[in-house]
C-alpha cells in the first residue's frame, strides 16, 4: 500500500472530500441516494427555486438529510485525515463538498466547507448569520426568522448549504487558491477523494492545482469523470486507504 511522502517540510497537502467519503458512515451519495433525492430531480429540491417553489418539500428532503448526518459516525477515513491535520498543521488543508459535518466531529478544524452544512440554517431574507440548527422540520408550520419581525412578513428560514445556481463563498474560494498558490513549486500534493468530479467549482480544483504543478492524487470506489487530471489514481474505500496513504495508524 503506497503511503504520500510529506516528510519535506516545505510539502504542503489540501484534500478535496466528496460524498464517497461519509459513505461507510452509512450516509447515501448522491449517485446512491434513494428516498427523495431518488424520485426528486435535483432542481426540485437543491436549488433556491425549487425550495421556494415547494419549502415544505425542501425541508421534508433536508430533514431526512439531517436524521442519516445525526445518526452517523465519523469512519477511518475521517479520522485519518484529522490524524494528518495534526502533524502538519498549516501545511494541510481540508476542503470538503459533504455538509453533514463528520469531518469536523472526527477532529478536523482545518476545514472549508465548500457547499456549506446541513446542521446550521439561515434565513432567506435577512443577513443574519446562519446558525446552528439540528431541528427537524417534515410538517407543516415551516420555520420563519424570528429576527427580521420589523417586515410584513419575516423570512423563510432554508437550509445553510449552497444549491446549485448559487456562488461558492468567496471567502472559501480565496482560502483554497492562496493556499495552493503558497505552496513552493513542487512542494504542493493535490488529493481528492470519495467525489464523482462533476460538481464545479470543487471538480475544477485539479486543474488549478495541474497549473501550480502539484502532484495530483486521486482516492476512489470507481474512476470518476476527472479521472484523467490525476497522476495516483488509487481505486478502493477511503476509510481503508487513507491510514496507510498518510502514515497513520487506524484507530
Ligand atoms: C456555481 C449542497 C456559479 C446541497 C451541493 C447548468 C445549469 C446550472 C448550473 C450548472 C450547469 N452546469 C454547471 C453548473 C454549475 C453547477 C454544477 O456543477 N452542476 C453540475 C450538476 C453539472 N455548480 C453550481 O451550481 C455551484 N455554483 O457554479 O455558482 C455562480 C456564480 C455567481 C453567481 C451565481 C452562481 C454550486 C454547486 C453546489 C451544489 N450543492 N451540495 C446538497 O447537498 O443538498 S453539490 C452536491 O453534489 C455535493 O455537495 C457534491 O458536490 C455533489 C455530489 O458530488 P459528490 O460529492 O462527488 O458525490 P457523488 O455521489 O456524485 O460521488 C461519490 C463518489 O464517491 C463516486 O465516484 C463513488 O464511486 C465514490 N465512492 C463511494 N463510496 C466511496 C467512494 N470513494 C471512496 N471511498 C468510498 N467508500
């Protein structure tokens, strides 16, 4: 089993996570989803239209979501990545597409979560800040923002993930770029795992990192579509590559 040299000081290592990494959590990918995400298309319930258009829908969908992410634990895979973030500190960064939030009960603090997460909420209306929020909402009334009181009518509250047609968080967008860019050329390692490489702009990180010269990892159950981006292409579970690929042993 091949283990990633990070013994250079100057190395620097960002793993990009997608769903196949909380699969053997027991959380569905969307590519196994069954239940609503099955029988829905994806217009219907992760876009900002289809939620407005149908909330009650929306919420039914993101609430099941929240029962699976509760009832989850993190698996090896978590672990090990928070096991890596230890001993690199600022030389690891972690960049996730998943919103249920394992990779931070797991131990990673060096986390940007690129689509958001699933246990915090916000309002539709107002800014206030989204807000942790473990509620289950699969009946009617709908929550409404206890904040903005002083309109006609207060804001609907959604869920604080990012829907398809929404932009990324600036922010993360920045924080992802500067730190591949500070990496001494060379010394930068590009992972990816447990992701299909459809959903922009995460599946496009690659290419950045391709640019910037990194050496390109990938960790999967099967080649995705942006296979042919990744110089180590390692096919198999995360939870059982990751500890010997970073030199940890599993818990
Ligand atoms: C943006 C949160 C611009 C919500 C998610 C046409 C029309 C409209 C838009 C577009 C379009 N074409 C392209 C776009 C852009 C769009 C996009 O990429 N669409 C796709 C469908 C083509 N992207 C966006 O809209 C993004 N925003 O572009 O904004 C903009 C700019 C300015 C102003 C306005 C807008 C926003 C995208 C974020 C969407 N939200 N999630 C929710 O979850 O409900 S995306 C969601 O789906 C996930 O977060 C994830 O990103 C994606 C699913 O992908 P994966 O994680 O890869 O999961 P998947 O099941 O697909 O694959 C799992 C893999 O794991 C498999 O390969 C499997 O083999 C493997 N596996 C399984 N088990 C294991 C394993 N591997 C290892 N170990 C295992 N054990």
């Amino acid at each position: 089993m091949q283990t990633l040299d990070l013994s250079d000081p100057q190395t620097r290592l960002i793993v990009l996570t997608g769903a196949g990494t909380s699969a053997e959590s027991g959380i569905p990918t969307y590519r196994a989803m069954n239940g609503l995400w099955r029988t829905h298309s994806i217009q219907e319930v992760a876009t900002a239209y289809g939620f407005l258009n149908d909330p009650a829908l929306g919420w039914r969908f993101y609430s099941e979501r929240r029962v699976d992410a509760l009832a989850a634990s993190p698996n090896a895979g978590h672990v090990a990545l928070a096991d890596i973030e230890e001993r690199l500190g600022d030389r690891f960064l972690l960049v996730t597409q998943n919103i249920d939030g394992l990779h931070q009960r797991a131990g990673s603090r060096r986390v940007i979560e690129l689509h958001g997460n699933l246990l915090h909420s916000r309002c539709t209306v107002c800014d206030r800040p989204p807000f942790a929020d473990d509620r289950l909402y699969q009946e009617l009334p709908l929550p409404l923002c206890e904040v903005c009181t002083d309109r006609a009518a207060p804001g609907m509250i959604r869920p604080a993930v990012v829907w398809f047609g929404e932009a990324i968080q600036g922010a993360d967008m920045a924080r992802v770029e500067k730190f591949m860019e500070s990496a001494p050329r060379g010394h930068l390692v590009f992972l990816a795992a447990g992701t299909s490489g459809v959903v922009t702009p995460a599946s496009a990180f690659v290419e950045d990192a391709k640019r910037l010269a990194a050496a390109t990892w990938l960790v999967n159950l099967e080649p995705p579509e942006n296979v042919g981006y990744f110089q180590n292409v390692l096919l198999g579970a995360s939870g059982a590559i990751f500890p010997a690929l970073f030199g940890v042993t599993p818990g």
